[in-house]
C-alpha cells in the first residue's frame, strides 16, 4: 500500500474492503449518480465488486482512486484519485484522469477541491505525470468549477456513453 496523503481536513488512502459500507452508501444515492449514468448499485456486493476492481488498478498501474476520510473522525465521506484509463474516450487512449465522487451530505464543503489539489500534487511531483485529464457531464456545473478552480482548462464538448460530456486538461508545469 502506499503512504495516505494528509491535507488540512482530509486523509486520502487507498481503498479497502472495510469501505464497502461507505461506497455503498455513496454509489446507491440517485442524486449521486445523476450526472454519471443514472446507474445506482443496487446492493452492497456491487460495491465491493467496485473496490477489488480498484485494488487490480493499483497492482495493475500503480494508481487508482482512492477513499477520501475525514481526519476529525476517520468518516469514509467518498473518493478521489487519479486513475490510468485505457479505453478510449474523447480520441484519447492510456491516460490519466482525475476523478471524484461524494456523498451528498459532503457536497458544497470543497472537499473535492481539496483532494483535488492534492492529487494534482501528487500527479505531477510523484508520479512524474505529463498531463492529466478529467471529464465531466456537460450540465454537471460544480463539477466543471471544481476542475476549473484546480487549473484545468476547458478543450471541447464529446459525446460518451450517450451524454454531452466537456474535457479538460492540465499540463504539468514541471515539464517541457
């Protein structure tokens, strides 16, 4: 496993089968998934189906999302990370993305700006990463400020999976 990442109000680890009730809560949420295929899980096993495909991105790539629990009370509030994606979406193959997801009762407290900033951190200045990408529903509005208030900038609107989707990028300044 590698070391968590610490922020001021957040502890950002990998993802463990203890979880499971935690991604569950989050992935069974309607309101959660609107912007992200209107395809809640149905029960807990879909969740920990979730996490053991997370944990092969790790061994498989070294990297993967992560659970994202708050410092104060150790409380699993969803996850965020940086993922390897070898599918193609936008003309883009083997990439990586950041992503995010919380549950609704830990939206609007810049949470996902704060792992945010420091998966971009890490991105860059440990993983050593060129660029990173992240895609989002083209109505999903916070999402969009999130990516935005993290430096990304707006490329071009893609259909996927059916949706209008927007694309972002952000060039590592580390790099030539």
């Amino acid at each position: 496993m590698k070391n968590p990442i610490e922020t001021e109000r957040l502890i950002l680890r990998e993802l463990m089968l203890s979880d499971a009730g935690g991604m569950f809560e989050l992935d069974s949420n309607p309101n959660v998934h609107l912007f992200v295929g209107n395809n809640p899980v149905k029960n807990i096993q879909e969740s920990i189906d979730m996490i053991e495909n997370i944990q092969k991105q790790y061994a498989d790539f070294g990297t993967g999302r992560w659970a994202v629990v708050l410092k104060e009370n150790n409380e699993f509030i969803g996850w965020s990370g940086i993922k390897y994606i070898t599918n193609e979406i936008n003309n883009h193959k083997n990439f990586y993305e950041l992503g995010y997801r919380f549950i609704e009762k830990h939206w609007g407290k810049g949470y996902a700006s704060e792992a945010g900033k420091a998966f971009v951190a890490y991105a860059f200045n440990e993983m050593k990463v060129e660029k990173l990408y992240a895609y989002a529903d083209a109505g999903n509005e916070n999402s969009r400020k999130i990516l935005e208030k993290l430096g990304f900038h707006f490329v071009n609107s893609f259909e996927y999976e059916g949706e209008i989707e927007v694309w972002y990028e952000l060039k590592n300044p580390n790099s030539n």
